[in-house]
C-alpha cells in the first residue's frame, strides 16, 4: 500500500506541474532566484485607497512571485524633481523603474536616454524608446459595464460623474460608462462635473455638491483619485461606484460597485521579459481577456437582476466577440460619428476623443 501511495503521488505532482505549465504560471526560476531591485514612483500614497495604492498592491504581489525588492516614493511631483528621484533608485541598484502617472513623461525619457541599460516603464505614457515601454490597460471595457449598473441602479434617471480632466482617458471612459447606461435605459442622462485635479479632495467635493445642487442625482460614478465623492455619497444615501480599487468596506451603505485594476497581471510578466532580455519598448494596452482590468465584486446594494445583465456583456467583452464602441454612435448633438457595423480604432480611442456620446451633458462640449 506505502508503494502504491508513492507512485499516486508521484502521479498527482506530474499532473499539477503540467497543469501549471499549460497556464503559464511557473516563473523561470533561473532569473527569479537573484533578487532584482525595481523601483516604484506613486504620484500619490501606497494607502490611498485609490490609484495609487492599486499599483503598489500589484507590485507587492509581483515581488512575492518573482523575488524582487521593491524601492517605492511616494507623493512625487511631476515636474523636474522626479528625475532626481529615479536617478536614486538607479543609483541604489534599481535595473527596473515604473512611473505610474502622465505627468513624468518628460522626464524619464530624458532619464531613460541617459540609462540604457535600464528599463523603464510608464504608465498613461504616449512616447516609447528602446529601454522605455508605456502601458495602460481598456478601463473603459469596466465603466461600460459599470454603466449597465448604474443605468438599471437608477430612479430618477439623472446620474453624476466626477471628472478630472477633459482629455481622450477621461473622456473615453464617460463615454463608454455612457453607453452602458443608455443600452439599458435610453431615457438616463449623465451630468458630468469637472475636477481639473486628480488628487484634490476640495475640488472633488465642490463638483460632487454641484451635481447634487444642480440635479435629481441618484447614482454617482468618478474618474478622480479622490475619494471625496464617494464619502459624500455615503453621508447623502446616494449610490456611489467608485474607481480603481474595491472601497465596498468604507462605504458599506452606498457602494455598488467600481472598475478596478489587478496591476500584477501586468508587471509580472513584463518583468520577467525584462530578466529574460525580451523587454520591448512598445505601448501595452490591456484588456478584460488578461484580467488587468476587471470590476469589483457587486455589494448588495445592487439591484436584483442587474448581476444577469452584467455578466451577459460581460462574457461578450472576454470573448472579445464585441467591444464598446461599435457603431452606430452618436454624439451629443445628435450626429452620427461612428456607422452602424463599424468600429473605433485604437488610435482613435487613445488620442482622438475630443466628444461626448448622445446622453452626456458637460460644460465641455
């Protein structure tokens, strides 16, 4: 019996290895066993519930697999200073830096052309080289979803959103939110108010209260990295769906739901290329089929029957049989900008969203 045991085992070990091999999950253990020093920039807190903290969270994942130390600076400008602040991490060893924010580009490609031998990373970025790659991943494909909630959550059919900045991220993702809202309920509209911040909580708060001033608001989206929305939401019983992380625990009454990110489903495998010497300086925009992107588990706040809907589109998106925006579309004025049986392009969706979707209303049309 001792020697059947054995040989079952023996069986059973085979068995799980090739399980792990077929999904990709063993590391290679010849680069892993060294430890690497990355180095980590937030232009926010590592506890900030927020943007920032779901990319440490995801580097902190990474380190455990692939047994790296980690170099994190927190609340760093984006101006000149931040070079300085990546020529410390190299100075420290660092062969890996990752930006998380827009605002760094200018200087770590200045720093990157400085340091071949280094490689860089950065999120929201627009400008590659051979050393530096930019990476974000299709959010958008999880406000549609969250926008199928809010639209089915809603009674008074007036929904708010919280905004930062008018540019092609921001604007893509109201958009895409929007029509999630208006394919299940063609009658709601989305009031948008804008921040012109990512961080300010004293902005957040004075376009969170504009919207409520303003209109019949009963469900509250945002595109901030302050969470003031939601808290007022929470004090006001306005249902609220938040952004980048899952925040469900902190507003118990009133949240519903939020896109949010896995960040080590990028930076795992985009470092171990880098310790393998397969690094490409390329732009990564990643979707629902990686599990980059994906949607908080939904509270029971959320509506009867919504989880259905939400699913049915949702397993539409991973099977990449559809995606947001297909034609026909039309803009806030009423005109067609995408035809029927026709689709946006990347390129377009990343640079060239200077317009709103039928049921948007902002005062920066």
């Amino acid at each position: 019996m001792k020697r059947i045991g054995i040989i079952a085992g023996g069986i059973f070990a085979v068995i799980i290895i090739g399980i792990l091999l077929m999904n990709g999950q063993e590391k290679d253990t010849e680069v892993t066993k060294e430890q690497t020093k990355v180095g980590l920039i937030l232009n926010g807190s590592r506890h900030d519930g927020s943007w920032s903290q779901s990319c440490y969270e995801g580097m902190e994942e990474s380190a455990k697999a692939l047994n790296l130390k980690i170099f994190y600076r927190e609340n760093v400008l984006e101006d000149e200073s931040s070079a300085g602040v990546m020529e410390e991490f190299i100075a420290e060893g660092c062969e890996i830096i990752i930006c998380n924010s827009f605002g760094y580009g200018e200087w770590e490609l200045q720093v990157a052309e400085q340091n071949p031998d280094v490689y860089f990373f950065h999120a929201t970025g627009v400008e590659e080289r051979e050393n530096l790659a930019t990476y974000f991943g299709r959010i958008y494909q999880m406000r549609y979803l969250s926008g199928i909630v809010a639209g089915l959550q809603t009674e008074t059919n007036e929904i708010g959103y919280v905004a930062a900045f008018p540019f092609s991220e921001v604007i893509r993702g109201i958009n895409a939110f929007t029509i999630g809202v208006r394919e299940v309920n063609p009658e709601a509209k989305v009031y948008v108010e804008w921040t012109n911040s990512w961080t300010g909580d004293e902005e957040a708060a004075a376009a969170t209260n504009a919207l409520i001033e303003n209109h019949n608001i009963d469900v509250f989206t945002i595109h901030t990295n302050s969470l003031k929305p939601l808290e007022i939401a929470e004090e006001k019983g306005i249902w609220s769906i938040g952004y980048n992380m899952d925040n469900s625990g902190t507003y118990p009454a009133t949240f519903l739901t939020a896109p949010v990110w896995n960040w080590e489903k990028f930076y795992e495998p985009r470092i171990l290329e880098c310790l393998q010497g397969k690094f490409k300086g390329r732009h990564y925009w990643e979707g629902i089929d990686t599990g980059l992107v994906a949607l908080a588990p939904f509270t029971e706040n959320v509506k009867p029957g919504i989880a259905e809907e939400v699913e049915k589109r949702k397993k539409l998106l991973e099977s990449c049989a559809t995606d947001v925006f297909y034609g026909p579309i039309r803009d806030a004025d009423g005109i067609i900008r995408i035809e029927n049986g026709e689709s946006m392009s990347d390129e377009a969706m990343l640079n060239e969203f200077d317009w709103f979707v039928e049921g948007v209303l902002s005062d920066e049309e």
